[in-house]
C-alpha cells in the first residue's frame, strides 16, 4: 500500500457563526470578571472616600429687574418729564457692567474677600465665613504672604500664635508675611479652635469670583437678569451677589448725579447773569417814570407794548437758542474731550438734536467704564471713539442748520419790531420812552422765571435720583450642594474601575505576541483548522483509553473522525505528520494520543519519534530506547528490531528514535527513510511521525514529501503570531501534503462550541 491518499480533510468549523464576533472580543474579558468585581468596588469605595472629604458646592442666585427701553420699563417713573438726560439702559451693555472688575473690586473690598479662612474637620479642610472668629486684615503684604497659609491658634483672649510666633490680638503686628492686623471678632480663648487663613492678592480674589459669577437674561426678550454664583461657604456667596447688586446701584445713581449736577451748574449761572440783567432794567424803569412821573399808559399805547413785548419775548427766545447753540458748538470742539462734563440743553426743543447728545453723553460713559477696566488697545474702546466722533459730528451739522434757521426768524422778528417802532413814534415820547424799558423789564422777567422753574426741576431730579433696576430675588442659597453630584461621582469612578483593567487587559493582549484566540489564527493564514484541544489539567500523559470519557479524549477522537476517509479507500495507509513552530507546543501529546484513539478503533498504528534532537515519546512510553530510527536509518537494525508494542494498547506501536545521531538532517536526507516509510505502509493503517518544529530546523521538511496529510499544531499562549506567517507561507508554497492545523491548550474561558456543546449532552469523568 504505497499510494498515498488525495483526500481532502474536513477542517473543523464553529458552529455558532452569528455570535462569534461578539463572543471573540467580549468573551476574553469575561475571563477576568473577578478582576472586574473588584476594580468597580475599589472605584466606588474611592467615589464614597471623595464625596467625604470633598466640600461641597453650593449655588446661589438672585434676580435683577433692569428698565430698557428696547423691551419694555419695569417701572413708571412721575419724574421722568423733569429730566433732561438720562441715560438708558441696555441690558446687553448691563450684563458687562454686572461682570465688569471695577464693580467686584469694590465687592472684595467691602467684604475683604482676599482673605479665606478654614477649619480643619474629620473629613478634610473645610471654608468658614461669619463663623471665623478673627478678621486678618492686610496692611502691607510681603510677597510670601501669598505662597503661605497662616495656621492661627489661640493662646488666650488676647494673644494668638500665627505659624509658630506669637503676637498680641487686635494690633498692628510685623511679622515675617508684611504689616498684619488680627482683629477680633467673637470672643475667643485657649479652648477656640484654630484655623488656617490664606490671604490671595487682591486682584487674584477678583479673578476668582468673576470666573464664579455667571449673569444671563432670563430670555431674549426679557429685562430680568439672573446672577449666579457657585460657592463652598453659602453665606458668603449670597453677601457676594447682595453686595455686587448694591455696587451696581450706587454706580447707576452717581452717574445720573453727574449729569444733573452739570446741567443745574449751568442753569444757575445764568440764573446769577440775568438777575443782574433784571436789577438793572427794574431800576431804569423806577427812576424813568420818578423823573417823568408817569403812572399809566393809554389803552393804545398798553396794545402796542403787549403786541411788542410778545414779538421781543419771541426774538428773545430766539437769541437764547442761539446763544445755547453757541456754547453747545464750542463745547462739542473743545470741552467735549473733558471725560465726565455734560452740555447743557436748556432752551432747545429739537428731538433730533437732543437725542444725538444723549447718544454722545451715553456713549462717553460707556467709554469711561470700560477705560477703567482696559487699555487703549481695547478693540470695543476705539469702536466707541469712532461712534463719538461721528456723533459730534452729526450734532455739528445740526448745529448750524438750527443757527441758519434761528437766524432767519431772527431777521423776522428785528423787522417786525422796527414795523412796531413806527407805529409806536405816534405815540407821545414820554410813553414811548417807558414803553422801551418796561419791555426790556418784562423780558428780563420772563427769562429769570424760567430759568429758575428749570434751577427748582432739576434740583428735584437730582434729589430723587434712583437706580433704574430692582431687586426682584435677593441673593438665596440652595438647600442641597449642587457640586460635587453623588451620582454622576459614583458613575464616573465605576467608569474609571471599568476602563482600568479594561486596558489592562486589551494592553496585555496588544503586547501579547503569542496565539491566544482562535481569530488570530483565522485573521494571518487559511490553512484550515481541523480541531480544537482544551487546555489540560490532569498529568496523565495518555489520556485516551477505553473507558475514558474526559473532554480531552472526545476532542482527540473528534479529531481522528474528521481524519476518517471514505470506504473506497478503507485499505490505505495514511501517513500523518505531526510537527509545530517551535519545541513546548503539545505536538508530541496529541500525536500520541490520536494514535491510541485509532488503536481502540483495532487499527494497526505506529508512532515515530523521529524528533531526534529532542526525544521524549520513549521516556513517557518507558520504552528503551537503545534501538530506533537513527540505528535503522543507519542500516544497524531491521524494523523487526525497532518495532516495540505500547503497553497496554494491542494496536498500539512505537518506534523511538534510537540514540542521539551527529547530524538527522542528513540522516533523514538518505535513502532509508523511503524505505522505512514504505515497510511501516504496509504493515500499518496509520503510520504517525512526531517530527521536530520547522521554525527551529529543517528535518519535518525533509520528511514531509513522504507524508499523506501535516498536522501542525499551534499551542495558545505559547506559539509566536509571527510563526502564523511562516506557517501560512509554506501553505501557499505546498511544501507540506495537506496542511491542517490543530488548536491546543484552548482554555474554557474562550467559550468555543466544543466544549459548550459536548458538556450539554454528556457528563465526564
């Protein structure tokens, strides 16, 4: 029987395809699951350890009702009517201001905010406010000061120990940290508790609560805005935002004070000219009439003077408006650069004209704000520059189209009075005379009135100035800590104790450079695989016999079926080498094992240990090895005298591989080989060869064209992924009869079909 069989062995398959993917990658995880139980309950304890010794955050808002023009006022104001400028409100530009340094400057200040003080507690270091009982305050600041908390104990009700020194209470003190002052502000004695301060500089603390502070309108069309700001210590924050709130409001009323205080200056310096003006006249028309001794005109001539006194009351009006709108142009060229000055509008009623001065008043203040909170280079500063410049512009040309008209009623009105004049020549001089300085009189009479209704408006104005918000929520604290949140704490670290041995393990795998899994088998080369061999952990090394139901032993006859070939064919011989990449991978076991499980079939078989480098097949069989291939090969011995029975198997023969020759590649090169080969055919219906690993040497190569089917085998954990290639390559190449790959040490956390499949039918022993 030398003709070697041409059939194609039936590679094993997994069953269950669907799954597999899943399986692969999910399953090499759930391995580890103890690993996993403990990393999420080390994660959770630490979240429970954080949440102790983390202070919690509190949050805390108040409301602000703003009255804007675009949306609509919050409020009626009954003195509206008496003011001659008033800036408006715009809520976009307010939202800065609430934001701005300048006003939280004046917050930290006020509550000397650039000192924080602790209390140490069982579960860490914990912020106080109104509980400290000393306020540090700093007078002059040596730069360490800031890099170093100040531990404060007391030694009694008037002394205190800051850092290990001791100084009196309630004095200026010079210390190592700059000019303190510790002032007291509860009593304390040797039994207070003791604190740590960290002072921060000023403009630090600033920083740090602008960063907290959040303000947004409740709504795109909404005048309310809402503060909010994040804190440790409750009460601190609500006297924050309270004290934030009232700094906006007294800056809103000064910056009204302003503007009526420069429009009631300019009011009263008329008042004290045309006083004058009026003395003057009253005294011309007391002495004229004493001199004349007139008493009463006639109905004529009193017709004439009202007709007059009205023209003049007009053209006086007109030379008023004109003067304004001199000292108007002369300020806008020149006193207009004076930051904080306000042109005077008293006497003018064109709305054009008014509303562009107070666009110019409201866009220089908004520059004042901003220059004291940023330099020249601010982009939104010279954006205001230029609309200031266009501003004065467009008031200028304003300017000069009212004079152009203001002059030509003033041109009417000249030559209606030289019409009255005329008329007035008829009447007797003495008349005429007292008619010119009572006019004169009258008209100094009605300016002087008028001024001093605008002195007594604006002195109301300017006494009933208030802000042009309200409080609609004062600054409230939340019952419960918004920060940290339990269950986003707890959620996050069971992550973390998720991911930790997640990337251990997928770490530990993209190192691994051994085979592991199935799928790298299946992903480098596609040389079937023909079965699968569980991990073992019993030390039998023979494991299949006849009444051995282990799994091990089924996966080894599951493997001798797919081997089975067709009844046509039942007479041939098969000739099965065994071999692997490199030595430790379980070829020598399974070869054994598959020629016992054929043996119990009452199937002649042979096993050759021709692995003469490093035999082990006769030390486990206990066969002496005096006598083998090697004497054989080297025409010494006959088969009759290297044959030897397995104990115990009838079917079952060995031929070891004799002693250790200088050179097997050349002996398994020679002629004898094919002759042993073809003794062993027809004597035996498997003839099994346990060569060595072809990734150490050559001698499986030499003895493959002599074999019917490879079986290489590929040990999890311990064959190199880069052995797969060469494997893969030498398929490509046929350099070995049928190439079938088997899967040893395959461990049950894999969860292949074999096992799953096998335990659900049958029990084992």
């Amino acid at each position: 029987m030398n003709s070697r069989s041409s059939q194609s062995y039936v590679p094993y398959q997994v069953v269950d395809s669907g799954s597999s993917v899943l399986r692969t990658h999910i399953l090499p995880y759930l391995r580890y699951w103890p690993w996993f139980v403990l990393s999420v309950g080390l994660a959770l304890a630490g979240a429970y350890v954080y949440l102790l010794y983390k202070q919690p955050i509190y949050k805390i808002q108040a409301s602000l009702l703003l009255q804007d023009e675009k949306r609509g006022s919050g409020q009626d104001n009954p003195l509206k009517e008496l003011e001659v400028y008033s800036p408006k409100k715009v809520v976009e530009n307010e939202l800065e201001v609430l934001h701005s340094s300048t006003l939280m400057d004046r917050v930290v200040t006020n509550l000397h905010l650039d000192s924080q003080y602790f209390r140490k507690t069982k579960f860490g270091k914990r912020e106080i406010y109104a509980d400290s009982p000393v306020w540090l305050l700093v007078e002059e600041a040596d730069p360490s000061l800031y890099k170093t908390p100040l531990a404060l104990s007391f030694v009694n009700a008037e002394t205190v120990r800051i850092n290990d020194k001791t100084y009196p209470l309630n004095q200026r003190l010079k210390t190592p940290y700059g000019q303190l002052r510790v002032l007291t502000r509860k009593d304390v004695s040797s039994k207070s508790e003791p604190i740590t301060v960290q002072v921060m500089p000023q403009a630090a603390a600033v920083g740090m609560y602008l960063d907290k502070l959040k303000t947004e309108p409740t709504s795109k069309t909404s005048t309310v805005i809402h503060l909010t700001l994040e804190d440790a210590v409750p009460e601190k924050g609500e006297a924050v935002l309270n004290s934030l709130i009232n700094e906006y409001n007294q800056a809103a009323i000064a910056d009204k004070n302003k503007v009526a205080s420069n429009t009631l200056r300019f009011v009263e310096n008329r008042l004290r000219m045309v006083s004058g003006e009026l003395s003057s006249v009253e005294r011309n028309v007391e002495q004229y009439k004493s001199t004349m001794g007139i008493t009463d005109l006639s109905a004529q001539a009193q017709s004439f003077l009202q007709t007059t006194q009205q023209n003049d009351a007009q053209l006086n009006q007109v030379n008023i408006q004109l003067a304004v709108l001199n000292d108007l142009e002369n300020f806008i060229s020149t006193q207009s650069d004076k930051r904080g000055s306000t042109p005077a509008t008293v006497g003018i009623s064109d709305p054009v004209l008014l509303n562009q001065i107070d666009k110019l008043s409201q866009l220089e203040l908004q520059r004042d704000e901003i220059r004291q909170t940023s330099g020249d280079e601010n982009p939104r500063l010279q954006s205001l520059d230029n609309q200031i410049k266009n501003t004065k512009h467009n008031i200028d040309q304003n300017i000069r189209t009212m004079k152009s008209m203001l002059t030509s009623s003033k041109e009417q009105y000249v030559a209606k009075n030289e019409k009255l004049e005329n008329v007035i020549k008829t009447v007797p001089k003495q008349e005429r005379a007292l008619m010119d300085i009572t006019r004169q009189q009258t008209i100094k009479n009605n300016l002087y009135t008028y001024l001093l209704q605008k002195r007594e408006e604006m002195a109301v104005t300017f006494a009933a100035a208030i802000s042009d918000s309200r409080t609609i929520d004062a600054a409230k604290s939340s019952l419960s800590p918004v920060k940290p949140v339990g269950i986003v704490i707890y959620a996050l670290f069971g992550l973390v104790g998720l991911l930790l041995p997640t990337a251990a393990i997928a770490g530990k795998g993209a190192l691994n450079t051994k085979v592991s899994r199935r799928g790298d088998v299946e992903d480098v080369t596609q040389v079937p695989i023909l079965g699968e061999i569980m991990s073992k952990r019993q030390r039998d090394v023979l494991i299949v016999g006849p009444n051995n139901r282990s799994v091990i032993a089924e996966q080894i006859r599951t493997i001798r079926t797919n081997l089975y070939i067709g009844k046509g064919e039942m007479d041939d011989s098969q000739v099965l080498l065994f071999t692997s990449s490199i030595s430790g991978e379980g070829k020598s076991f399974i070869s054994m094992n598959l020629g016992a499980s054929m043996a119990l079939l009452k199937q002649p078989t042979v096993i050759l240990e021709m692995d003469m480098r490093l035999p082990r097949l006769h030390q486990l069989f206990d066969i002496d090895n005096s006598v083998g291939i090697s004497t054989y090969l080297n025409g010494e011995a006959t088969l009759a005298d290297i044959l030897k029975p397995v104990p115990g198997y009838p079917n079952y023969f060995i031929i070891p591989s004799g002693p250790l020759p200088p050179d097997p590649s050349e002996l398994l090169s020679g002629p004898n080989l094919k002759q042993l080969i073809g003794e062993l055919r027809e004597k035996f219906r498997y003839v099994i060869i346990d060569a060595p690993p072809i990734g150490i040497v050559t001698d499986a190569q030499a003895i493959a064209p002599y074999s019917d089917a490879t079986l290489f085998v590929v040990r999890h954990g311990v064959t190199p992924k880069e052995s797969l290639k060469i494997l893969d390559m030498l398929h490509r190449e046929q350099r070995f009869q049928n190439m079938r790959i088997i899967l040893n040490a395959v461990g049950s956390g894999h969860g292949y079909h074999f096992n799953n499949g096998y335990k659900n039918s049958y029990s084992y022993r």
